[in-house]
C-alpha cells in the first residue's frame, strides 16, 4: 500500500526483514524442537542463536530467487550462505508451507492485534459524543426524507453498538486465523513428528491446526477478509453519515478544517468533508479482498499456488488500509463539530408535519378508521409542505380532526419530548 494511506507500525509488521525475522523464528523452534528429539544435534541451537539478530539481505534473497524461483528456498539458501554447512539441519521434514502459512497466521493475527486497539481509541470517542449529545434534538430521515424527531447520540449510539459488534467479530476472526502449522509435504507428518509442530506454535503463541493439508485450510483466512471488510461497511456507513449531515442546506455538523486547509483550488469558500469522503474510498479498497479471500478456499487437491499471488497483496493492503481507516475516523469523530442549533431549526423545516404519525394514531383511537385517518393527515400535512403554513394551525382549522379532537390533545400530539422518552432505557441498553 502507498505512503499515504500507511502507518509504519502497521506496515513493518509486512516489511520483508520482518518477514524473514519470522521466518528464522519458526525454523529455529522448528530445530531446537528436533534437537530435543534427538533428530539433529542440540549445537546447531547455538549457531543459529548466534546469528539470531541477522539482517537480512532482501537484495540477495531476491537474486537467489531469481534462479530457484522459489522463496523459501531462496531463504534457506541465503542462510546456508550465512551459517555454513550446520544449514543442513534446518527444514528438516518441513514443507516451505509450514513456514509460509505460519509466518502469514502471525503477521495477520499481529495487524489484529493493532485493528483491536484502533477499534478501541474509535469507541471511546463515539461513545464521547453519544454521552455529550444524548438528548441533542435532531430530525431523523428514512430514503433522505425527514422522518420523526430523534436525538443526535441516539445516532451515535447505534454507531458505537455497530462498532462494537465489529470489536467482538475481530477478535473471533483473529483467534480463527492465530493457528500455525508444521505438518510436512500433504500434512500427514510422514517425515517430522507432530510434537515438532506443538512445540513451535507454542512458543509462537499459536494455536495447532487440527487437520492441515500442505496449508492451512482457506476458510480461516476468507472469514478474517470478511470480517475486515464488514468493519471498513461499517466505516463507510458513519463516513456517509457525516458527508449528508455535512450538506450546506443541512450543516448539522461538519469535519474540523484545520488552519491554513483549503478546500478548493477555485473555490476559497469550501470546507469539503474530504475525510468522510477519503473513507468512503479506503472501504471500497478494503472490501476488494472478501471475494479473491474466498476464492481462495477452494485449491487443488492437497495444495496448489493459486492462493499466493492473492494473499501477498491483500494480507498487507487490507490491514493496512483498515488501520489507516480507523485512526482517521476515531480522529475525526475526537474532533467532529456538532451544530445543536441547526438541528433544532431542522426539526421544524417542514412545519410541523414530522409530528404527522402521532395525528394518525390519535385520530384512530378516536373512533375514525386508519383509512380516513390516513387522508385527514396526509390531505393537510401535504398541504403544509405546499403552502409553507403550520401544520398545527390546518388542523386546528380541519372539521374532521377537531370534531374527536380538543385543542388540549392537540398541544399534546405536538409535544416533542414524547420522542425522546425512552431514550434512558436504550441507552441503559447499550452503556449501562
């Protein structure tokens, strides 16, 4: 992924001396395993010790590669070239897919681990803004249209439950995909014994996998994309939130505009939602891995290489750009300003006409049938919307309202608070 949608504690976890570091972890316990065994000798532990801290030569690796056409073996080969002939101890029994799947089940469970606590830091500041505007009057809108009255937190809140829900399925997804193997050429151990693999994943903090083939089956690593991709949804539908409310002829609450931004290059007046609009593409990219992730379930036999060109650019894109999403979203929700008062002038834009539900209801409980009901209340609610008068005021002046109704009752429907009278209980629900 390029620089500009990068953090560098995400992207070295990726880096090829990370990489390689894992690589000559997993082979060192892999030996240290078979020399506990009596399968290689306990002297090669020291030499490989002694070179522990290598740096490794990506450059020549890639040259090596260059002729084996091979990765690992390119690996192996820039090792022996490094330790001398005790290199002949390593890989003892092992397929490169031990290393490979493994060093992937550590590099994904590692960026879960930071999108875990990216998840966290964006809680605590929609949570901030649930509790800061719990009772902050806004309207709320169904296909875009103003609906009924609701609260501005009640909208952060749903936010927090979403994300919320995301934190629980990250971390089911990272312990899914936190599983090593070391099973050998079709993950039968015909040539290393299954304590070798028990003993690696142990120290590496993984769990075995119960049945490999060569690899470790696909279905783990399709449902962390998937997971990854729900949360970046989940980001977009926040992002687009904020970019309507954003709208000139809405401004309920706008992106913080730091000094000396600009907006436009023709343009000097423009504050653009350009966060909010960066995310909406960050999801898209992210959500790019869930098919190519699942299409990877399905390999050749034991094995094939289909997998390996998909993973090497999703596993580092996906979770990279997904770290990068959810540090700009917390920072722009930590900062996002909210106009109380043009909610409030919002609320009441259509004259009245979003108390229209409540009209309805009370007209049926009155004798009248929904049916007619409906006509009443849709005949002067329309009307008000046309003529631009008060809705109250038509159906003060309306025959058929005020033969079952009182003016008392009226001021009663018109009452907003009732909106807002369970608003405790929902938020007992979600915060406690």
């Amino acid at each position: 992924m390029i620089d500009r949608y990068s953090r560098k504690v995400m992207t070295d976890i990726w880096s090829d001396q990370k990489k390689y570091e894992i690589w000559y972890e997993i082979e060192r316990y892999a030996c240290e395993a078979q020399a506990n065994l009596g399968v290689i000798p306990k002297e090669i532990i020291d030499t490989l010790d002694q070179n522990k801290h290598i740096i490794f030569d990506a450059k020549r690796i890639n040259e090596i590669e260059k002729e084996t056409k091979h990765d690992v073996i390119a690996f192996l080969t820039f090792i022996s070239e490094i330790i001398g002939e005790d290199a002949r101890f390593i890989h003892q029994g092992m397929t490169s897919s031990d290393i490979l799947d493994t060093c992937f089940s550590i590099q994904l469970f590692r960026s879960s681990e930071l999108l875990i606590e990216d998840l966290k830091t964006l809680l605590k500041n929609i949570k901030n803004l649930a509790l800061k505007h719990k009772f902050t009057k806004c309207i709320g809108r169904s296909h875009g249209i103003h609906a009924e009255p609701t609260t501005f937190g009640l909208k952060m809140a749903q936010a927090y439950t979403e994300m919320n829900r995301n934190l629980t399925r990250l971390k089911t997804a990272s312990e899914e995909i936190r599983v090593g193997a070391i099973s050998g050429a079709v993950g039968n151990y015909s040539s290393i014994d299954p304590k070798v693999e028990e003993y690696v994943c142990k120290k590496l903090g993984l769990k075995v996998e119960e049945i490999s083939t060569q690899i470790i089956p696909r279905d783990r690593h399709a449902a962390f994309f998937s997971t990854l991709s729900v949360i970046a949804s989940s980001i977009e539908r926040l992002a687009v939130e904020i970019r309507h409310l954003q709208r000139t002829e809405i401004m309920e609450v706008s992106e913080f505009f730091s000094k000396g931004q600009k907006g436009s290059s023709a343009m000097p007046h423009k504050k653009n939602p350009i966060h909010s609009e960066n995310l909406t593409g960050l999801s898209r990219l992210i959500r790019m891995s869930v098919i190519p992730a699942l299409e990877n379930i399905v390999l050749w036999h034991e094995r094939d290489i289909s997998h390996s060109s998909v993973e090497r650019v999703i596993g580092p894109d996906a979770t990279v750009i997904l770290d990068f999403a959810l540090t700009r979203l917390s920072l722009l929700m930590e900062n996002l300003i909210v106009y109380p008062e043009n909610m409030e002038k919002n609320l009441y834009k259509l004259n009245g006409v979003i108390f229209s539900q409540n009209v309805l209801l009370k007209l049926t409980q009155k004798g009248i049938s929904r049916e007619e009901s409906y006509k009443i209340v849709q005949k002067n609610a329309l009307k008000a919307i046309d003529d631009d008068v008060s809705f109250k005021d038509l159906l003060l002046n309306d025959k058929e309202t005020m033969n079952v109704l009182s003016p008392k009752e009226l001021d009663q429907i018109f009452d907003i608070s009732r909106y807002f009278k369970h608003v405790d209980t929902i938020y007992k629900r979600i915060f406690g």
